[in-house]
C-alpha cells in the first residue's frame, strides 16, 4: 500500500510513517517544517526509507503532487498553540482538509482511495461533559459547560458551577457525542471532522477521524508550546529551575502514549468499521496535573518544588478525560502506562540536542501574547 501522511515529520506522523514502513508499505511524506516545531529544519530521525517532499498542505500543487499515486492518506499536518492568530489555524487546519477531499473528487481519485484518516482532538468537546450531583435527580441532565472567561480566572475560582444551584460540577468521560469547541484551535478541528465524515459520505471515500487525547513520548517538539506538561515539567528538572503548574494543580487530564497511538492508527486503516467513524484515542486513566508531576519527578528521580496557583493559561479545560469505549470496541486498547510515557520523553531529551533557553521561550512568548495570566493580587514572581 502508498501512504500519503501529511505533517509525517511532526511527532506522530513521524511514528505511524516508521510503523507503516514496517509493515511494508510505501510511505510518502508531506511537511512544510514549521519553524516552531522543527526550527533545526529536517529532522534526524525521519525513516530514510520514506519519500519526503518539502511543501504546503494549502498549496494545491504540491498536495496534488503528493496524492498521486496513494493508496491512504493520513492528513495529520495541523496548526497549533495558544496562539491568538485566528485565522491561521482554519487556514492551515480547515482549508488543507476541504482542498485534499477537492483534489481527490476532481482527479477521479475517490474511487481508487482506500482510506482518508484524518488528525482531530480531544479539544473539540471543549470543557467536556460534567453533571451536578445535587440536581442530577432532579432533571438527570449533563452539563456541558462554556469556556471559563477572565472574570471568573482572575479570582483564582478555577471550578465550574451548576448554573442551576451553583455547586461544584463533576467532570464526566466525554464520548465523541460530546462537541463544544471553544476556542480557535478545537473549532478548527470539528471543521476538519465535519469535511472529513460528511464529503467522505457524499463522495463514497472512506474516511475516519482520530481525536487524539494529550499524546506522549519521544519526539515531542521541546520548542512547541503546545506540547504541554511533560515538555515543561522534564525541562524545569532537567535544568534544575522551577515548574510552574497553572491553577491548582487538580486540573484532570488524559494522557496517551505515542505507541498507543500508532496502533490506533494501523488499526482504522484496516478495519472497514470504521468507516465514517469519530473515534476518541486516549490513555483511558484520568490524572490530576500535580499527580503526573509527583509521577514525573519519581521516575526520572530528581525533585523540584513547583510554583503553583498564581497563573493561569487562558483559554485551557479545567477538566477532561475521554471515553475510549468505542475504539475499544473495534478491539484495540492502550498497553502503555504512564511511567513508559515519562521514561521514554525523558530518555529522548537527555539525547537531543538542547539548549537551556527553550525552557523559558515559550512561556515568555506565550505571556507576551497574553496568554499566561496570573491571578489578582497574587504576590508571585513572575515567569
């Protein structure tokens, strides 16, 4: 089989490209190198094995060049981070998808394609689906609560409340029924599912999205900030400085491991079931952000007192966790457990090539944009 992955040079394109490699296939990558991910250029590690063509995915061109001849495409090239440039992200996000599913039915190519997988993500049910306990017998109805806006984060209220009797919510699993995008990135995502489901539908191509929870492991961009609390908590310790941990800490998340991850996505190409399918891929096991920070620090055995409850990232979910059920269903399951994710990120950074800078550049740049916020009258210092 020829394989088309677009973004094949990013963390998880990357991995499925050698996963498909060796299982035999031929595998073609298409990747503009963004500089905030790849700022060294072309990485080192790319399977040589692969074809790589330098370009565009909004380049109706280059994409063009890249589909001939595919038997699959996997469209994981995507824009993003926290930053406010609204428009690049349906730029890169939505227009790259409308103009592969464009290129396919003018070329004739819908009927030769086998598969169109297509990259989404956990942030496209937003804040997630929660209930309140004390109304719940009331009504028995879920939550699914808007973004928390800069009135309610600046107090340092980190918690959603029932807009009924104002307790505290509980945050539920969310399936992919649940879809509340509520910022530029997710709502750019639920553009891509919806081209994804409804052209592949209308055109006869088959196609899957894959709603990636927060995917870890080697390879992950240390320069991304996006990336997330490995990336920040594996440099503070690596360079004996000071983690920040936003709110309070008992943020819950969902984290999934690269390998996981690649299983996922070898599974979707092969099963017809999946067809036209939302599918979440996540860890299955809800971890609160101070949590993993005490599991980090454990497993790579240094320690490092963290700076928390004075900032806030604005734009982030208080909490959520996604319902894998229906991937596991189709008879896959995640295998690898926190400890491995950790490990192997750790390993990998001791090995790449680094500079204690990268610590402090994307905080920096993310407060300068205005995303790192802190709470009223918080006496901390700054980042």
């Amino acid at each position: 089989m020829n394989v088309l992955i677009t973004g094949g040079a990013g963390f998880i394109g990357s991995h499925t490209a050698d996963a498909l490699i060796q299982k035999g296939c031929q595998v073609r990558i298409l990747d503009n190198l963004q500089r905030t991910v790849h700022p060294q250029g072309k990485p080192d590690y790319l399977n040589p094995n692969a074809d790589f063509i330098m370009g565009d995915v909004r380049d109706k061109q280059i994409l063009r060049q890249a589909l001939s001849g595919v038997d699959a495409v996997y469209h994981l090239a995507a824009y993003q981070d926290y930053l406010p440039d609204f428009s690049t992200f349906f730029h890169v996000n939505t227009v790259s998808t409308a103009l592969l599913y464009e290129i396919l039915v003018e070329d004739g190519l819908e009927n030769s394609i086998q598969k169109v997988v297509v990259a989404s993500s956990q942030a496209v049910m937003g804040e997630g689906r929660y209930r309140c306990i004390k109304c719940e017998e009331q009504d028995g109805a879920y939550v699914h609560p808007d973004i928390r806006l800069e009135a309610q984060l600046k107090t340092g209220e980190w918690e959603h409340r029932c807009p009924v009797c104002s307790e505290t919510l509980q945050w539920l699993p969310s399936d992919e029924t649940v879809a509340h995008p509520c910022n530029q990135y997710a709502l750019s995502k639920y553009s891509q599912e919806q081209i994804a489901i409804q052209m592949g539908k209308r055109y006869g191509i088959p196609s899957v999205v894959m709603r990636y929870s927060i995917v870890q492991g080697p390879r992950q961009s240390v320069y991304n900030a996006y990336s997330g609390a490995m990336r920040i908590f594996s440099l503070a310790l690596m360079f004996d400085r000071q983690p920040v941990i936003f709110e309070d800490g008992r943020q819950i998340r969902d984290f999934i491991n690269i390998e996981d991850v690649v299983a996922a996505n070898l599974l979707v190409l092969e099963r017809e079931e999946a067809d036209y399918q939302v599918f979440n891929a996540g860890g299955g096991v809800p971890w609160a952000v101070n949590d993993f920070y005490e599991k980090l620090q454990t497993v790579v055995g240094k320690r490092k007192t963290p700076s928390i409850g004075n900032y806030y990232r604005y734009g982030d979910t208080r909490h959520i966790v996604s319902d894998i059920g229906k991937l596991k269903r189709l008879g896959w399951v995640p295998k690898c457990d926190i400890e491995k994710s950790i490990q192997d990120y750790w390993t990998y950074l001791r090995q790449a090539d680094r500079k204690e800078e990268i610590f402090d550049y994307a905080q920096k740049n993310m407060r300068k944009l205005n995303v790192i916020r802190k709470i009223k009258d918080s006496n901390s210092g700054g980042i």
